[in-house]
C-alpha cells in the first residue's frame, strides 16, 4: 500500500496565509465599493454647500440693495409729495387771492403752466409709486416670499382715483375753503401714510438680513468643516485601495512561496 | 542496466531544466509583487499628501466668494456715497434761486421748497443711508476675519473695528442730540416752524462726515484689503497647484527608482542562487560517480 504523504507545516501556513489575504482583499474591495457611494453622497453635499454659500452670499447682497433702494424711494416719495401738492396748489390760485403774489414774476398763463406741471407730476409721482410697488413685490417674490407674505405690499398701492378729489387752488369763500383744505389734507395723509408703510417695509428685509448674516457665517465655517470630513473620506478610500492591493498581492506572493516550496520539495 | 540509467538521467536533466525555469518565473513574479507592493505604498504617500494639498485649494477657492463680493460691492458703495454728495450740490444749483423767489414776506424762508422738504425728510434718509453703510462695514469686517491669514491681518481688522464703534458712537451722539431736539421742539407758526426745520442741517452734515468717513473705510481698507487677499489666496493656490503636480513627478521618480533598487537586488540574488545552485549540482554529480 502505497503511503500519502503528509502536507508540511510550511504549505498549510503558506496556504492560509494565501486565503486569508485573498479574504481580506475582498473585504478591503466592498469597503471601497461604500465608501465611494458615501463619498458621492459628500461630493453632492459639498457642490450643494458652495452654491448655497453663494446663494447666501448675493440674497445678502439684494436685500441690502432692496434695503437701500426702498430708502432711496421712499424719500424721493414723501419730497415729491409734499412739493407737488403745495406748489400745484400755489400756482393754480388765482393770484389774486394769494397774500403774496410770486405771479407777479410770472405772467397769468405761465403760473398756470407751471401749476399743472405740479399736478401732473402729482399724478405721474403716483403712478410710479405703484410702479414701484409692484417692482419690490416681484421681486420680493421671486427671491424672499416671506417677506411680501409677512407684509403684503397690495395694501400700500395709492389709489389713482384719490388725485380726482385734490383741488390744487385757493376760493374765495372761508367755509368752502377749509373743507378743501380738509380733503387735501386728508389726501395728503392718505398718501404720506402709504409712503410710511413703503419704508417701514425695508424692516422686513432688514430682519431677513440679520438671519441670513447669522445663517452665513455658521454655513461658512461649516463647509470649512466639510471640506476636512470630504478629505477625510477620500484619504480613507486612498488606504482601502492601499490594503486591497497590499492584500491582493499578499496573497499571491504566499501563493506563488507555495509553488515554490512544493517544486523545491519535489525536486 | 546501464542503458536504463542513462535514460533516467536524462529524463531527470530535462526535468530539472523544466524546474529551473519555473523557479526562476517564480523569482521574477515574486520581484514584481514586492515592486508593486513597493509603488503602491509610495503612490499611496504622495495620495494624501496631494489629498491634503487639494483640499487645501477648495478652501481658498470658497474664499475666492468672499473677496470677490467685496471687490465688486465696495466699489459700488463707493459711487452710491458719491452719487449722495454730487445729487445734493446738483439739487442745490436751481433750489437757491427758487428759495429766493417772492413766494412769501419772508426772506429766510421759502413756500415753494420749504425747509421741511429740503432738510427734514432729508436728514431721516441720510441716517438710513449712514446705518446702510454700518451694516455693509459690519458685514465686510466679518469677512475679513474669515479671510485672515496673519497676526498682521487681525491686527489691521482690530484698528478697523475701533473706528468702526469709534463711528457708531459718533452717530449715536447726532442721532441722540437730533431725538432730544425733535423733543423740545417749540414751534408757534410756520415760520418758526421753517426755522426749526432749518436747524436739521446740522445733523445732516454731521452724518455727512461720518459717511465720508464710510467711504475712506471702503476705499482704503475694504479695496486694499480685499484686493491683497485675492493676491494671497491665487498665489497660495498656485503654489498648492504646483507642488501638486511636483508630487506627481516626485512619485513617478520615486516608483522608478525603487524598482531599479529591487531589479538590483533581484539580478544579484538570483546570481547568488545560480551559483549556489550548480555548486551544489557541481557536488551532488561528483558524489554520483564516486
């Protein structure tokens, strides 16, 4: 009977050796297998970060503008008001009736002239105001739709109809008089007040201002802190692929040590 | 007998022939694993470091955002506090001629452009205007110290920052002295109304200074500042970008390098094991025919 003979302690080593690192190049293999899907999700994060940063960074950018602009506006507003609905009325007036008669500079129909160019610039003052509304509410709303939802613009909108009761001339009689003054005034406080509320309304991008600065600074050093943990993944594929390898070739160098002994042994 | 000798012999000449050559594809494999192993530990070396290093690069470019920002929005700032000074001297040309026209018995005063309509609505928007500003040097303060990079810098941020509150008090006092004299207002006629109007353009030009004083700080810190910045961040990313790529070279050399040391060594060794190999053939063949 012929006698088998017995493996060497040396090829069973070199043998499991061999697997074990076969194994582990496997394992090392489907770690980076997830750790790329982990870093995908990371790469999409830190694109989505940048752009939030910079989309931050101009909504700060127009709310300051908006800010500004509803200043600039409301100023020039209230000025063209108030210039507009006395001097239409000062020139308008029979010169005759004023105590003081700067008419006397001016001939009959150039006062006139220069009176009704008060009131259509009453008029065109009005329509832009409106104008002007509708271009803060567009865009309001297309950029900050909670600021227009906290503070509806709509109500603020004067109403062209408002002018046709303004009567931009002095009469003779007292009691008629004061009625009109009272009715000016009324319309001059209807449209004062709505002025106020156009730039009370920046109030509300100044708020949205102060969270969006807040909101920036944290996103800022945030994606400072992302960018390390993105790093961090990268450099943890890098040693995967590295122990892959590493296993990978492990493996065969065992394999190739137990040819080696086997041929050694034979010969 | 003899003739079944030979043939032995031969066939064990051819057969050790056979293994010789299998032991030496063995040798060889074996020497290009330990290559490989070799290369892809310096690769991965050199991996990290230029990990590191990129990393390094998206950072500054995110600060590329912040200076850019304010690269384009001082300059802006800039022409609307310009656009402030020249629409009020523009407005001043023709409002003097019409503030002198005989629309009242008053020569101090003026019907057609009252002192409320020049000065007070006008000293409400030009504090509107200075607490724009305030927010606009808050804001690029804050972004300075995010892009700072040397005790030189915060030290710079530090002076800018107590000219700042230095400002803010000085608006706070004007803002405090207008309240108190908008509180004690005594008017009893239009007149005198026009006159206490009138007393707004003190104030006005009090945060007139103080805007001027905005302007500087966005023409000679934010500009110089931001724009010295955008040079640091681009030469310090070129310089990440280029030992970036000194790496990949380095790593190239290096790989190259280690593999002519390990050809070396496997050319000697398998010298060593040739010699070693017929030597003991050279012994075994004389033991033979003894």
């Amino acid at each position: 009977m012929r006698r088998i003979k017995k493996p060497s302690f040396k090829i069973i080593i070199l043998v499991l050796l061999s697997g074990i690192f076969n194994l582990l190049s496997y394992s090392f293999d489907q770690l980076v297998i997830q750790s790329e899907l982990k870093n995908r999700e990371l790469e999409r994060e830190l694109t989505s970060s940048r752009i939030d940063l910079e989309t931050l960074s101009y909504e700060i950018s127009t709310l300051n503008d908006l800010s500004n602009d509803i200043n600039k506006s409301s100023f020039y507003f209230f000025k063209h008001t108030s210039i507009n609905m006395f001097n239409s009325g000062f020139f308008l007036t029979d010169p005759k009736l004023q105590e003081v008669k700067p008419n006397n500079i001016f001939k009959d129909n150039i006062s006139k002239k220069i009176g009704m160019t008060y009131l259509e610039n009453l008029n065109e003052m009005i329509l832009d105001f409106n104008n002007k509304v509708d271009e803060i509410e567009t865009v309001s709303n297309s950029i900050f739709p909670n600021a227009t939802y906290l503070s509806p613009l709509k109500n603020i909108k004067i109403s062209e109809k408002l002018i046709n009761d303004f009567i931009p001339a002095q009469v003779e009689d007292d009691t008629e008089q004061e009625k009109i003054d009272q009715k000016n005034y009324e319309i001059y406080s209807d449209i004062y007040d709505k002025i106020t509320k156009l730039r009370k309304h920046r109030y509300v991008y100044d708020f949205i201002l102060i969270k969006a600065e807040d909101k920036y600074i944290t996103e800022f050093s945030n994606f400072f802190n992302f960018v390390d943990t993105y790093a961090e993944q990268q450099n943890k594929i890098n040693y995967y692929i590295l122990l892959s390898i590493i296993s990978q070739i492990l493996g065969i160098l065992f394999i190739l040590l137990l040819f080696k002994n086997i041929i050694l042994k034979k010969y | 007998m003899n003739k079944f000798f030979l043939i032995r012999f031969s066939f064990l000449n051819i057969q050790s022939l056979v293994n010789k050559k299998v032991n030496l594809i063995i040798n060889l494999s074996i020497f290009v694993i330990i290559f490989a192993l070799s290369a892809s530990l310096i690769s991965i070396m050199f991996e990290n470091r230029i990990e590191t290093l990129e990393s390094k690069v998206t950072k500054n470019e995110i600060n590329q955002l912040l200076y850019t920002k304010w690269l384009n929005r001082s300059p802006k700032i800039i022409v609307e506090i310009n656009n402030i000074d020249q629409n009020r001297k523009t407005l001043k040309l023709f409002t003097e001629v019409v503030k002198l026209l005989p629309d009242d018995d008053d020569d101090e005063t003026s019907s057609l452009y009252s002192a409320r309509d020049e000065l007070f609505e006008y000293s409400y928007y030009i504090n509107e205007i200075v607490i724009n500003n305030f927010k606009n040097i808050d804001l690029s303060l804050t972004d300075a110290i995010l892009l700072s990079s040397s005790d030189t810098d915060i030290k710079n941020i530090e002076q800018e920052k107590k000219k700042f509150r230095k400002l803010i008090n000085q608006f706070d006092q004007n803002r405090y002295e207008r309240i108190k004299f908008v509180d004690n207002r005594n008017t009893q006629n239009w007149r005198e109304s026009q006159l206490y109007y009138k007393e707004f353009e003190k104030y006005i030009q009090k945060n007139m200074q103080i805007i001027n004083e905005q302007k500087l700080f966005f023409l000679n810190f934010v500009s110089k500042y931001f724009s010295s910045k955008r040079q640091y961040y681009t030469n310090k990313n070129l310089e990440h970008l280029n030992e970036i790529s000194d790496f990949a070279k380095l790593e190239t050399r290096f790989i190259f390098f280690a593999f002519l040391i390990q050809f070396f060594i496997f050319t000697i060794l398998q010298i060593f094991e040739v010699t070693i190999e017929s030597e003991r053939k050279n012994e075994k063949n004389k033991k033979t025919i003894i």
